[in-house]
C-alpha cells in the first residue's frame, strides 16, 4: 500500500513539475530574460509572503490530519481563516505602500493578494489531502491550471486571441494562483467533508497546531532565505537580463532537487522502525547514487550549455552556461544533503538542520556583499555554491559521529549501488509479513 502511496506522488508530481517546467520555457522565450526575470522575481518575493503568513500550519495540519485527531472541516475553517486574515492585512498594508520601484506595480496590490492567498489556500489544502494519501487530485487540478497558462498565453498560435496583450497575461498569470487555490479547497471539502460546519479547532488543539508548526516555520524561512537571497543581490546590482539568466540557472538548480526530496520521503520509515544503522547505510548508498547520477547530467549541461539554453529558453539567456557552471558544486552538495537533513529530523535532531541552514545563509549573504566590487551572476553563482558546501559539511560532520564506515562511503559509487538502493526502498515500501 505504501508502494502505491510512493509511486502516485512520484508519477503526479513529476507530471506536475513537466508542467511547470514547460510553462517556465514559454514564459522565458516570450518574454525575454530581463521582463521575465522580473515577473519571477516578484513572484518570489510574494512566495516569501505566503510563507511568512502561513507560519507553516501546514505542517501541524499534515500532523493532526494524519492522526484524526482534528475533524478535517475545522482544519478547513482554520485554513480559511488565515487566508481572509492575509488578504485584511494586505489589503491594509496597500494603503502605506502605493509607490512602485521605476514605475513598476505597488508591492502590495491586487495581483498579491491573489498571489499569496492563493497559495495559501493551496498549500493548506494540499496538507489536508497529504493527510489523506490523496497525491492525485490536489496534482491534477494544478496540472490543469499549469495547462490553461500555457494555452492562453499571447504568441503561441492557439487561443492567442483570447488575450489582448501581454499586461492581460501578466494579471491572469498572478490571479490564476488564487483561482487553484479555491478549487483545491472546494474539491477537499466535497470529496472529504460530508456536513460543513463553521467551528474551528479546540484551543488546545489549535496551541499544539501553532507549537508544532512554528518550530517548522522557523527552518522554512532560514531555507528560504538560503535558496533566494541572492535573487536580492542580483535584482539590485545587476543588469534586467542578468536576474533573468540567473533565476532560470536556479529554477534549473530546483529541478536537481526533485529527485532527492521525494527519495528523502522514505527515510522516515525507517526512522519510525527505530534501525539507526540501516538509516544511515541508505544515507550512504543515497548520497552515492545522487552525486553519480547528478554528476553526469551536469556534465553533459556543462558541455551543451553553451547553445542548448538559448535554444531552449530564447535568444536572451546567453548567459546561464556561465553561472551553471559556477553553480554546479553547490546543486551537487545541495542535492546530497536533502537525504541526511531528512535523517535528523526523522531522529529529532532539527537543531543541526537549522544551524547548518544558518551557516549557510550567512556565507550566502556575506560572501555577496564582500565581493559587491566585482559583482556579478557568476560571483553570485560561486557564493551559493560555498555556502552550499558548507552546509553539507556541517550536517556530514555530524553524521559521522554515528556511521561507523569512512565518510567516503558517502562520495565514492560502487558498481551495485543502483541494485543496492532498490532492494532497501522496496523492503522500505512494502509492509512486513506477519511472522
């Protein structure tokens, strides 16, 4: 049954990144590097809003839900709640905050609230149906408003007419997040709940939700911080096309870490089973199996790099083979460490997480603005990947206190590694025998 569970998210969420992935493309090649840099750029500054305003009760929400210890509708009103709130202060925060950077939109406006309400409904709903081993539906209907973007987007020779211009495209584009989101909430309650009330969780519920999910929150915003700081850096100290070329090296950066998040779900399994030693033998055979694997892609972008991102994203992006290579180590160290973090949390130790997290965030940070003499995507690109490294150091350090092989078993592949690495996921997986 959990096989199942497993196969579903990785099939739906793949499907689910192809589309994203594919709109991305579209919107590069349409736009062009520096109008599309922008449009990503303040997605990503509003991406900091919804996790700034969600406190992360996802996490209390997937916990309790999977416990049935909350009703699935409270959590809903509780969901709810929290993004009428948001779009309040929002709403009021628009009043302090009307002038826009060069001309360009108020930070707070409509297309933010649709944006970060929008999300949050999403990422709320997705616990609830996370909760409920539903890794279909929540994918499906994002999937289909990945599709419709890309239908009614101006230049593609489909429904272009529909639209008429680029501005319209660029509302929709911002509305459409808020419009997901309302349809993955009407389809969990019409799906899940039977009988709608309005009562949300007890107070002691809702102190164990808050308690559980701030301590979450706390990592996200470090975590955050450490994957999009230097967008910051780049916006402010560079040319338009630049953010442009250097947040697509970055989105492709996201799609190396696909593979290692979904993989790193089933360290938790064994973590419940108690078997530190088998943990952190899959750890290791992970790791191995992630640099190889990882190690050859890049390899193979590093070489065609040169032509094949302009032929993929447009004419403008010349220069991402550059910052790629640059931030190739950081991607590779990046992808080792989701494995090994997911392995302390599973035994407790989020302390090392966090520090780790910090540390990173820090030479991230400072390493931009000791070198803002010679600034440039590539600097920017070499300083992530440091502070990259030194985040996987940290939490290997501490790995190696309890694995008792060389640290080198980590790094150095072996020809049954592929064998190896399915034998312990399928005994993983599948449930046990009764004896």
């Amino acid at each position: 049954m959990l096989a199942k569970y497993l196969y579903r998210n990785i099939l739906w969420r793949g499907l689910l990144q192809l589309s994203a992935f594919l709109l991305n493309i579209l919107l590069a090649r349409h736009f062009g590097a520096a109008i599309s840099g922008d449009i990503f750029y303040l997605a990503s500054i509003y991406s900091f809003m919804v996790l700034l305003l969600s406190l992360s009760l996802e996490s209390g929400m997937t916990y309790y839900g999977v416990k049935n210890e909350v009703p699935a509708e409270r959590l809903v009103n509780l969901s709810l709640l929290m993004s009428i709130l948001s779009a309040a202060l929002l709403w009021l925060l628009s009043y302090f905050f009307k002038v826009g950077e060069n001309g360009l939109r108020p930070l707070f406006d409509a297309i933010c609230i649709s944006f970060v309400c929008g999300n949050l409904l999403s990422t709320y709903s997705n616990s609830l149906f996370t909760a409920r081993k539903d890794f279909v539906l929540p994918n499906i209907i994002a999937i289909t408003i990945n599709c419709l973007l890309i239908l009614v987007m101006p230049g593609n020779g489909i429904v272009a007419q529909t639209l008429a211009n680029d501005s319209s495209y660029y509302n929709f584009y911002f509305y459409s997040f808020l419009v997901s989101g309302i349809f993955a909430t009407i389809f969990f309650c019409i799906k899940y709940i039977r009988i709608l009330t309005f009562r949300l969780p007890s107070a002691d519920f809702l102190k164990k939700i808050f308690r559980y999910s701030l301590t979450a929150w706390i990592g996200n915003l470090i975590f955050f911080l450490v994957y999009r700081v230097d967008y910051f850096f780049v916006k402010k100290y560079c040319m338009a096309d630049d953010l442009g070329n250097y947040i697509q090296v970055s989105r492709i950066a996201q799609l190396f870490f696909l593979l290692p998040t979904i993989l790193a779900a089933v360290i938790f399994p064994l973590t419940a089973s108690g078997n530190r030693k088998n943990m952190l033998r899959l750890l290791a055979v992970m790791s191995r199996v992630i640099l190889f694997v990882y190690l050859l892609a890049c390899i193979l972008i590093g070489i065609s790099g040169q032509w094949l991102f302009p032929f993929i994203f447009g004419d403008s992006f010349t220069k991402m083979h550059t910052a790629f290579l640059y931030l190739t180590p950081g991607i590779l160290a990046l992808s080792m460490s989701y494995c090994i973090t997911a392995y302390n949390a599973g035994v407790n130790n989020l302390r090392v997480n966090l520090i780790s997290a910090f540390i990173a965030l820090l030479i991230i940070a400072g390493g931009n603005l000791a070198l803002l003499g010679y600034y440039s995507i590539n600097i920017a690109a070499a300083v992530s990947s440091l502070g990259y490294f030194a985040l996987l150091a940290y939490v290997m350090i501490h790995v190696k206190k309890e694995y008792d092989g060389p640290l080198s078993d980590f790094f150095i592949g072996r020809p049954t590694d592929l064998a190896t690495l399915k034998k312990i996921l399928l005994n993983t997986i599948r449930p046990k025998s009764r004896q």
